[in-house]
C-alpha cells in the first residue's frame, strides 16, 4: 500500500484503501461485515423519497463499542466514508449509503444497560427502540417523554442524530431536552464523554449540545444516559372536530393561549379521511380539521375544560378522562402518515413556523395543491407550529414526481417566508440540504462547517449530509 501524507493537521498518514475494504475489516471485529450486494440493499436507503442512494463497499453491523473504534479507525486510517445507522427510520435522506462507504449500523448495540430509579435517568446503548426504553421505564414508574410518531420502530441513537421531536415536545420539549450524558466515538476512532448527570453544568462549551441534531457528521453515538420523570398520572382527550381549516387552527391558538396541553395534534380532511379508511374508527370524514388534544398533570380535566371551551366552534367536541379511549382516538394521529402511505408515493415535508403564523402556513399548503395538482395530507405538532404537509403521488409518473417536488419546493419557500425552519425535527439529511443556507446564512455555515473540521479532519463522517 502507499501512503499520502495528510499535513500536519492530524500529524497521521492516509493509506489507499484495500481492494477489498471488507475482507481487510472482519478480522478486526467482533460483529459482522456484510459485503453480498443483494444483502446490502436493505442498507442503503432510509425512509425517504426521492433521495440518492449509493452503494457501500461494506456493511458493519457492530456488536460493541470496539467493533465501532475498530471500524473508525480503519476508515480513518484509508479515508473511506462512514455512513452511521439505526434502524433507518429517517426521512431525509441522512442514513443512505454513499459509494464505497461503509455503512455502520448500530442496531444490534440494544441494550438498555441500567434504568436509576433515584436518579431518573436510563443508560441505553444507541440501538435501544424508542418505545422499549419508554415500556421499560414505565415499569419503574417512570415516563421517558420523547414520542416521536416512529417510536415504535425508531432507535435512541437515531432520536438523538435528528434531535427528533413528538406530540408531546411543546410541554415536554424535545429529544435534547432529556440528554444527560452522550458516549461517542470519533472519526479517527478516540472515545469521548460528554455532558453530566447534575441538572446543573456550565463547565466548558456544551459538546453534548452540538451533537444531538448533528445526523452523524461529528461522531458515532455509542451511548447515552437519558433522563427519565415521574409518571404523569391519568390523561384526559379532546377531540374536535371543526367545518373549516381556520376554525381549527384558531382554536389552536386560543388553547395555548389558556393552558399547556401534553400535545395538540391537527390532522387536515385528506387525512382524516385516509385514517378513516384504514382505521374504521367512526372519525368525522366531513370535517375540515380535527384537533386530539391531551391534558395531564394534577388538573387534567380542568385543562380539558378548558380545551372545550376554546373549540366553541367546532362541530363535534368529544371529551374523555378514560386512558384507554383516550389513546384509541390519539392512534388516529400515529395512523396518518401509513393511512396517506396507503393512497400512493409519499413525500413528506418537516416544517416549523411560529404558532401565530400556522393559519397563513396551512392557507398557504392549501393554496400549493391546488396550483400544483397533487394531492397533499397535513398533520402535525400545532402546539409548537410543526406540520407534516404530505405529498401523495406516482412515483413511476415522471410528471407527477416533477409535481410533487414542485409543490415540496413551494412549501419549503412559504415557511422560510412566515420566518420558520426547514425541519422540525427529521433533520436536513440530504433532502433538505438545498435549502440550508437561505435560513441559516452563508457566514453561519461556514461556522458549521468548521466545527465538523475539528471533530472530523478528514470529513469521512457522513459526507454531504445536515450541513
């Protein structure tokens, strides 16, 4: 092999890479490095649409922490790509393999290692579904809060590359919001620790910070300590349902302007009807808007009181204190993007304005299906002002795919415009990447680019991804 001299940034050199990366890889590894191309394909994309995808030189499905510094410092050593993985639940693009890369999937890394009672946190390694983290609290008496709508499927590790979100984030806040500590690898395979278990820390700059929400680009999770609370007790529901789009999301405004509810979830006609279909729950497939609404704490129903007021002028308001129906009719909400899934192509956008500008958001998305043609279904977080508009459409139709973009483009322009974000919560990945530097600025990302330099010299870390 030759080497290349890289400078004096890292003081290293850089081998050309093996013929065959993988043959050169497993004897190093305690898991297993999978290099059959048809075996690969389950690796290469995420749940997005139309995203490119390559194809790797290897898959590494790590078993420990060791089998994630040895794969780091072989890629390190021959500068070849690493395309961090969960369980690839994404949809933007962020965990599609790249040529010649290796595809590191952290999913057999599944053990929730301790849960502290007294300290409310749990110890989890990266592969840890979400939902199974929550079920195990639960039998503490625990609550882990971050609900992301793929909580059943998505990984800790995954959560914490997208600083994903849920119903629950705009009373709860978001998957950084219950980060106590972070166990990472770099790219050139060192080990760090960050963040601490006090409630309290301002010694030095906040490292775990800046690594939830980087998709990847900075260093591999290993592991986290996450913070747990007490359970919340008995939630009531509201249901409403309204005969207009506005009616709805103005009662948003007026529910939060009178409590905090758990979550506030809007689902727009297109997919009412959808859930409807699939679901068979006796929704109101004639409204224009449902609201789910969820109180709890120690005056749940005194809040869903006060809910019901504020949708005055809804068609139909459904109140209850049972959990059970309660969180019958909140499964419509977790039904709407596989209910819209059902009806065609899906591409589905991320966007986040102010709460007051949701009702020009939604005029806006409205507006956008009619001029493009395309059939778009909105659901979304109204409390903190989180959409999901979703465009349905042939992906094999080269005119509707072109029109679905077109309409994904416009939605993305119109809430730059009302001063929102291009994500929420599922990350820049590689479809959002276009639209990065209008929100953020050139000078800011230049500022992003030179903190990846510091924590990746090479730039092997999943190149051309977030920023």
């Amino acid at each position: 092999m030759t080497e290349t001299d890289t400078g004096t940034t890292t003081g290293t050199t850089t081998r050309s890479a093996p013929a065959n990366p993988a043959a050169a890889l497993a004897p190093r590894l305690t898991g297993s490095v999978v290099a059959d191309p048809d075996a690969m394909l389950a690796y290469r994309h995420d749940q997005s649409m139309l995203t490119a995808a390559g194809t790797p030189a290897a898959v590494v499905r790590a078993s420990s922490v060791d089998d994630v510094v040895a794969t780091l410092e072989f890629a390190y050593e021959h500068a070849i790509p690493v395309v961090p993985r969960g369980a690839g639940t994404g949809l933007a693009g962020g965990a599609n393999a790249l040529d010649g890369a290796i595809v590191l999937s952290l999913e057999r890394m599944n053990r929730i290692v301790s849960i502290d009672v007294a300290a409310r946190t749990a110890t989890v390694e990266p592969g840890v579904i979400n939902a199974d983290l929550a079920a195990a609290a639960a039998e503490h008496g625990l609550w882990y809060v971050p609900d992301p709508g793929s909580r059943a499927i998505s990984t800790i590790g995954g959560n914490l590359a997208t600083n994903a979100g849920g119903m629950c984030c705009a009373k709860y806040g978001v998957t950084l919001d219950h980060v106590a500590t972070i166990d990472a690898v770099l790219a050139d395979g060192r080990r760090i620790h960050v963040g601490s278990e006090t409630r309290k820390n301002v010694a030095g700059l906040n490292l775990a910070q800046l690594l939830v929400g980087s998709e990847g680009t900075l260093a591999v999770v290993v592991g986290a300590t996450m913070r747990l609370r007490s359970a919340p007790g008995t939630a009531s529901t509201v249901v409403a349902a309204f005969g207009t789009t506005a009616e709805a999301i103005d009662a948003v405004g007026t529910i939060v302007a009178r409590t905090t509810p758990r979550a506030v979830e809007f689902l727009d006609r297109t997919t009412v009807r959808a859930v409807e279909e699939m679901t068979r729950m006796g929704l109101d497939t004639e409204a224009a808007g449902l609201l789910l609404v969820q109180c709890d704490g120690r005056d749940a129903s005194g809040e869903a009181a006060d809910v019901v007021a504020a949708c005055a002028s809804a068609r139909e308001v459904y109140a209850t204190d049972d959990p059970e129906e309660g969180e019958q009719f909140m499964a419509a909400r977790y039904a709407a993007l596989p209910a819209l899934e059902r009806l065609g192509s899906t591409l589905l956008d991320d966007l986040a304005v102010p709460v007051p500008a949701l009702p020009a958001m939604l005029r806006e998305i409205e507006a956008i299906a009619l001029r493009t043609g395309v059939t778009i279904g909105c659901f979304g977080h109204a409390a903190d002002g989180n959409l999901h508009p979703t465009v349905v459409f042939d992906a094999a139709d080269d005119e509707q795919t072109a029109r679905a973009r077109a309409a994904f483009d416009a939605m993305v322009d119109a809430c730059l415009a009302l001063g929102g974000t291009i994500t929420g919560e599922h990350g820049v990945g590689v479809l959002k990447r276009p639209y990065l530097c209008r929100q953020v600025g050139e000078t800011e990302r230049e500022l992003m680019a030179g903190i990846k330099r510091v924590f990746d010299p090479r730039g092997i870390l999943n190149p051309g991804r977030g920023f």
